[in-house]
C-alpha cells in the first residue's frame, strides 16, 4: 500500500476610514479584549451554551466593518512605483480596507543574509495607514530566499525517498532545522519591532498555507523523541503498533523510520507529529510578535478539508481562524457544491466556537491552477461571499489584488487585471460588493448557535485512510473510503432544509447540541466513546453509521463486537460482518411500515452493507435483496434520555438521507433558519447578535426558483426592499435581509 502524497498543492477539491467604536454595539466580553489578545475572547471547545458570547468583538477592534481586500505583493512592482499609486487608487474605488502584504516578500526584505532592506514596507505601511487601510503583515517564510538553500542546505527538506529537495518553488521548508527556525527568528522579530504600534498593522499573517512534511536527519530525530515522550518504552510502542505482524518488531529508537510502512499505527502517529511538528514552527513564528505586539491578533490561511495536517490543533495557536476557499461550482447541480463549501465554513467557524472568521483569499474570477479555470457567472461572486459571511465569515478577501505580470500566476483571477483594470467586469463586481459591505457593519461579530453538529474528524480519515479494507476507493483520491464525502451527504440535508450545523471534530464538546451526527466514527480517539455515552444518556441524539467503533488511536482493532468501544450498547446493535457491494447487482432498503420518522418507498444503497443484529434497537428499515434481505439496514435505539440511529448501509444520492433527516428535524423539532419550504438548491443561513438578527437567502442554481415565505416580510438591508409571499429568486441571486 502506498501513502498518498500528502504533500502541498492547491488541494482545493469543492473546492474580506477609521470611525469611533460603536457605542453599545459589543458586549461585556468584547469590551474586556480590547486591548487583549482575541484568543481569550472565543468561548474554547467544553464551554456550556450559556458562556456563550452574544456577539463577538470585530477582527480589528476599533474597526467594526467587514474586512474587505487581499493579498498584495506590492514588492513585484517596486521598479514601477506608478503601479503601486494606481494600486492605492483603484483599492479606495472598491471599498476595499484590508490588505495581506509581504507573505513572499523575503527576498526583497533580506536580499543577502543579514542585510535588511524595509525602505520599501515602511512605505507601504504608511500609505496604508494614510489611507485608513489595515495590513495583514505575513511572516516570509512560506518561500525561503534563494541564498539561504544554497548556504545552508538542511533548510530544504528530504522527501519520502530520502532526496534532498532542490530550491523549488514555495512551501518546501524544513520545520525542524535550526537554521530555518533562527533566521525566522530574526525576520519576525525585526517585523515585529519595527511595525509594532504601526497604525496599519491589524494582524499577523503566519507564513501561508503550511503543508507536507520533511525527513531529514533532524525531523527523524525529533520524530522518535515525540514518540519517547508518547510511548516510554519501546515495549508500549510494539504493542501499540502491533508490530510482531510481518517481523516488524523495533528494537531501538533509531530503527524508527516514517518511509513506507505497512504498520498502520506508525503512519498515523507520523501524521500526528507532521502536525505536531508544524505547530511547534507556528509557535516559534508567533514567540517574537506575540512578545513584541501582545494585542496583534496572529492567524494562519489553512486549506478547505486538507488531509496533511489536523487543523484542529492550529486553532489552539491561532487567534482568529483563516481560510483559503476556491470552489469549483462546475456541475449542473453545482448547487451541491456551494453545500460542500457551506460545511467547510461551518467548520472553521465552530474550531474556536462560533468566532467570526477570516476568508482569507477567494478568487473573484477564474483559478488558474484548475485543470478547467471557470469564470464566475454573474452574481456567482455576491453569493460566494455572501455564502461565507453567512455562516460566519466577517471578511471577504481575494486571492488576488493585481495579477503578476510574469510566473506562475499571472494568469490567476484578480481584482485588477493586465488590461483596463476598471472597466473589466470583475472589477465592478468587486465594487458592487464594496458598495454592499457598507451596510453590513451590523453582522460583523454575530454569529451562529446550531443545535446540530457533524463529526468531520482528520484523525479519524486518516484512520480510514490507512486502513486496507474494508472495501477500498480510488487510491488517488486519497482512499479515505469517501469519509469527507460521507460527511457532505450527511450535511446536505440539513442544508437544504436551512437547518444550522457546526462542524467539530471527536474531541470536541457534544454538550451543547441536541443532535450529533458522526459518520464512519471508524477510529474512537482517547475519551471519545465516554463523553459520546454521556451526551446520550443526557438526551441527546446521536447518529452512527456502518464502520463506527472499529479501532483505538493506534489503529487496533476494538474486539467484542462493533460498533466497539461501548458503542454497541448505545446502538442496541452488533454489527457481524460487513458486505462490500459492486455497483450491480443493486442493493435498496425498505422503510418499515409505520416507522417513526415517517419514511416511505424504497431506497438505493451502495458500497457497505453491514449484517446487524438488534440486540435491543428497533429496526426502521431492512435489506430488500441478497443472502441478507429482511436483516435490519438503519436502527433506533433508547439509551437513557436519548437515542441512537445506526445506518447500516450507505445511502446513494440524497434520496434516503433527505427522507431521514427531514423526519428527524421534525421529530425533533430542529429549528430553521427560516419556517419556510425552500426548492432544492435554495438555502438560507442566519447569523444573529447584538439584538438583530440578519439572513442570508441564496439561489445556488442557474435557473429561477420560487420561495414562499407566506405571511413572513423580510427587508433587503441594501435597498430596504420587502420581500413576502411568492418570491421569485433570480439564478445565482444572494440577499442579505432582516425581518422588517
Ligand atoms: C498472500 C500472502 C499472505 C497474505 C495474503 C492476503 O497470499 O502470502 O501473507 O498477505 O496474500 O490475501
Ligand atoms: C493559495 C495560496 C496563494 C495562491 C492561491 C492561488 O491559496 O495561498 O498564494 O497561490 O492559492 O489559488
């Protein structure tokens, strides 16, 4: 089995004039962070409900507007300085405010080892403040100089075959050496010292998009302390990795190697210190800023559902999540793919508890990377943003200001194009929304507090990822057995019905939701089975699916019965064995009559089919052919105050988990967003604070849809139009309103 190559590459696969504070605008818990650090105003992950903040403080604290901008690389055009003052001009026509400056700049801040040239930033920085633009100023070190891998080859990495990497292009650093750690060491700190109190610094902006991994001697070496401290003895570390299978047994620390490895808990645990390892750069990046700039919120730009590292654990370093989002929205029904990006927003928002986070780049037009780079149809730009501000974004930032002239993304959407810059179409989009940011300033900090949370865990995808078997995907994809795709159809209903989700990971608290979905709980990390044992019996709801409970954080297999771990009793199932399915002969699963969520008909099923045995559960619907036909294919069960649904099988396409989830919302009582019917591919998010509340109502498909908001009167918080009764949304057509 090979390894997927986890490494860095646009991994995109669904792919933001300074006035007074407004008075009476924050609460309590707001007020206390200015001057603090905005990490110490998110609510962390175990906080009940009712610690909450009502309204969270704006990103730039005395700056409570959506943040509006992007990366700049004002450094590409220091030889034309009439571009840079064309530049300030066209960023005033946009409304933009905030601008992500320096992220490659190293070369141009240290163009030999220890001579520093900041004649240039200094300006750039003033100009900035002078026009009332704030700078996200970035830490250099997503691309290393060309000096520094030439003096000192250890800063560029040793790749899985155990080569050392050529100079390359970006992302491609050593997180371990030395070198590479002290002169990030000095750049940061002269950064630091030089811009802290700056009217323009807002917050650091942590290299860019970390990613993959290196194997050199140091990392190696840093690889088995982290597994001394983890395991102690190599006796544990056998057993762990059950490694008496095909004469694996190590006998010394150094015989540790992260090359190819058919022990499954060996590529796990590398992937966790890969994540570890990274941190621990973050964090050496962070020491001098935090240290020369206390106040200065720092963050970092992660990517979509990326596999390579366990974003969960930036969030504890960063103060204000980020994220990079380029969607490709090609499909006829792309509407679903707009769902995929809305869970991915869900999910940054919920790492740190509902703050308002940072979409960091976006493109307003086509991704050159993409195989087929698609222009964005018009008013596909407005919902995009509106898309992220709805479910908590409080910036809209484009990847990129102004196309490079040269290299490899000078073809890459922009605001300013090569030729006339304003009269493109791209560039009035961007105005419009400039023009609608305006009257937004009343979302920024509200937030979301759904009921529903789905279990999306890197971890356990890893876990699934490594596994061979049961049944395998496409070992390109990577073969995760369809776990983050699993994830998306479990979302997509609720989506649709405009029912609000946060996205956490196994760790995270339950307590707060009434609904749990975990898909696919294949690996169940330290205390998870516990806490998910309490949420029930307090009355909770959960949803389990086939292959849940199936091994420990070292992969080993949880005898006794799966779902395991002290899963089977809260399923009231044992799940014998497991069938995996071609796509013919076809498998469907019959609706018991009468069954409780109101289920009819005759579903498609595909991939998984377990054989499970109720051991106290009731069974909603069974196997209509095969050797198993009339066993149970989705159960219920009552533990303490709550209950547990088992998906035995994996419904195709949306029909059977629409019909599940709309009979559980109404069984539950899940509130929506909006108490109306709304078509396919219309949704509607909600964010709510401050006393007002605002929603934001999408069209996602390309032909009219009709909503009926019946005796409901809505008002457009750009042109106070009302909407009511029969509406008619126009394709692609996005508003934001609140109730008039
Ligand atoms: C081969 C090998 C066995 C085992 C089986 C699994 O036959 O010899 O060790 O790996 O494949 O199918
Ligand atoms: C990533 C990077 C940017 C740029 C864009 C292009 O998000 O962070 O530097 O390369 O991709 O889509």
């Amino acid at each position: 089995m090979s390894r997927p190559d986890l490494r860095e590459v646009n991994v995109s696969d669904v792919t933001i004039g300074r006035r007074p504070f407004l008075k009476g605008a924050l609460s309590a818990t707001a007020l206390l962070a200015v001057p603090g650090r905005l990490i110490a105003l998110a609510p962390q992950a175990g906080q009940a409900s009712s610690g909450l903040a009502d309204r969270y403080p704006p990103i730039i604290p005395e700056f409570p507007h959506i943040l509006h901008g992007g990366d700049w690389s004002p450094e590409q055009w220091l030889s034309e300085p009439g571009v840079i003052d064309e530049d300030f001009r066209l960023m005033e026509k946009t409304g933009s405010n905030t601008f992500s400056i320096g992220i490659f700049a190293w070369s141009s801040l240290e163009p030999e080892e220890g001579r520093f040239e900041f004649a240039w930033l200094d300006d750039i920085m003033n100009r900035l403040a002078a026009h009332g633009f704030h700078a996200f100023l970035a830490t250099p070190s997503g691309g290393k100089p060309r000096w520094m891998s030439e003096k000192y080859p250890e800063v560029r990495r040793i790749n899985r075959a155990g080569q050392r990497e050529p100079h390359g292009g970006r992302h491609n650093h050593c997180f371990t050496s030395p070198v590479y750690r002290e002169k990030v060491r000095i750049i940061n700190t002269k950064l630091a010292e030089r811009y802290k109190g700056h009217k323009a610094l807002a917050a650091w902006h942590i290299s860019n998009e970390f990613s993959g991994a290196c194997f050199c001697p140091y990392c190696l070496t840093a690889f088995r302390d982290w597994l001394k401290a983890r395991y102690t003895t190599l006796d544990a570390l056998n057993r762990a990795w059950w490694t008496a299978f095909w004469s694996q047994t190590i006998q010394s620390w150094d015989q540790i190697e992260p090359f190819e490895s058919a022990v499954d808990g060996l590529n796990l645990d590398w992937d966790r210190f890969v994540t570890h390892q990274t941190v621990d750069f973050m964090k050496h990046e962070i020491a001098p800023l935090r240290s020369a700039t206390p106040s200065v919120p720092v963050t970092t730009n992660m990517m979509t559902m990326f596999v390579g590292l366990d974003y969960w654990r930036f969030a504890d370093v960063c103060d204000r999540i980020s994220w990079d989002a380029y969607p490709r929205l090609h499909a006829e029904d792309s509407w679903k793919q707009v769902a995929d990006m809305s869970l991915i927003h869900d999910m940054y928002r919920s790492m740190k508890g509902g703050l308002p986070f940072i979409l960091m780049e976006s493109t307003p037009s086509a991704t050159n990377w993409m195989q087929t780079p698609q222009l964005k149809k018009p008013g596909q730009h407005r919902q995009e943003m509106l898309l992220a501000i709805g479910h908590g974004a409080d910036t809209t930032m484009y990847f990129q200001w102004r196309k490079s002239q040269g290299s490899a993304e000078k073809f890459h959407g922009a605001v300013v194009d090569h030729g006339e810059a304003e009269r493109t179409r791209v560039f009035q989009d961007i105005v419009a929304h400039g023009a609608l940011l305006t009257h937004l300033d009343g979302v920024v900090g509200t937030t979301v507090r759904p009921e529903v949370a789905l279990v999306y865990d890197t971890e356990v995808r890893w876990a699934l990822m490594y596994s061979q078997g049961p049944r395998q995907t496409n070992p390109r994809t990577p073969f995760d057995k369809d776990y983050a795709q699993t994830c998306q159809e479990h979302y997509r209903p609720f989506w649709k019905l405009g029912i609000p989700v946060d996205v956490i990971e196994s760790l995270s608290d339950f307590t707060r939701y009434r609904l749990v979905v975990a898909p696919m709980l294949f690996m169940l990390r330290p205390g998870v089975a516990g806490r998910i044992e309490a949420f029930v019996k307090a009355g909770g709801t959960l949803v389990l699916t086939y292959l849940s409970g199936v091994v420990n954080e070292t992969e080993l297999v949880l005898r006794g019965g799966w779902p395991g771990g002290g899963l089977r009793k809260l399923a009231g199932i044992w799940s014998e064995e497991i069938d995996a399915l071609y796509p013919n002969p076809p498998q469907r699963v019959v609706p018991a009559a009468g069954n409780a969520l109101g289920m009819s008909g005759e579903f498609p099923v595909k991939d998984y089919c377990e054989r499970v045995h109720p051991e106290g559960a009731a069974v909603l619907a069974t196997y209509k052919t095969d050797f198993y036909a009339g066993m149970p294919a989705l159960t219920v069960n009552t533990f303490g105050a709550g209950q547990v649904y088992y998906f035995a099988t994996r419904p195709t396409a949306d029909g059977m988990l629409d019909a599940f989830t709309r009979g559980l919302a109404s069984r539950l009582k899940l509130a929506r967003n909006l108490a109306v019917e709304l078509p396919e591919g219309v949704t509607v998010q909600k964010r709510s604070g401050g006393g007002r509340t605002f929603y934001f109502l999408h069209n996602c498909r390309r032909e009219d849809q009709v909503v009926d908001l019946g005796a409901i009167r809505l008002k457009d918080v750009a042109d106070g139009r009302i909407m009511t009764g029969k509406t008619t949304l126009a394709p692609f057509a996005s508003f934001v309103l609140e109730r008039a």
